[in-house]
C-alpha cells in the first residue's frame, strides 16, 4: 500500500555532456513536510510559522527547507533534517522549560 512519508527530500540531478563534470547545485536538498504532520498544539504551531519566516507556506501548509552548505548530497540530507528537529524542539520549548532542563541538567551534575 501507499505508505504515508511526512518528509519529502527533493533533490535534482543535473546532467551534462561532460564525462566528470559535476553541477554546482546537485549536491543541494529540500526537505518539505506540511506543518499537520508534525505534532504541534496551537503554541507551538505558531512558534514554528514564527521561527521558520518565509520558508513556511501558509497557503499549503508546508515548510521547505533548503541545505545548501555541504559538500554532499548526504550530509545536506542530514542537515535539513537536524535543522526541522532543533525547529521542532524550539517550538515547544518555553523559556521556563529551558531553565527548568538547564537547572535539572546542571544539578544532576
């Protein structure tokens, strides 16, 4: 059956006449998931359209975003996704919730 995938990596390959040459941008990748599919109340829904400016659309509901900066495919992958989990943990965390982990963090030291 159709298996539901939230995460969408889209990446492009280029082709070219040259045997070895490689396209500048083929190494670039965008991760797309619709702001439904993540676990969100009404706080953290706001906070994640907040923190993600443009690259939300609130017209499909979907975020894009587009890593750029490493050499490979692979790590741009990687990346794209660290990046939506930070955003996502961001969105929920509260100012007092992240004194609270600190606090508990440091004391458990």
């Amino acid at each position: 059956g159709n298996v539901h995938r939230p995460v969408r990596i889209i990446t492009r390959n280029y082709l070219f006449a040259g045997p070895s040459l490689r396209h500048p941008k083929s190494h670039n990748v965008q991760l797309k998931i619709y702001l439904k599919d993540l676990t969100l109340d009404e706080h953290a829904r706001k906070k994640m359209i907040e923190l993600t400016g443009h690259r939300y659309n609130e017209e499909n509901d979907e975020l894009t975003i587009t890593a750029d900066r490493c050499p490979s495919r692979k790590q741009n992958r990687d990346y794209a996704m660290y990046l939506l989990n930070v955003l996502y943990h961001e969105s929920w965390a509260s100012e007092k919730e992240l004194q609270w982990v600190d606090g508990k963090m440091s004391s458990s030291q």
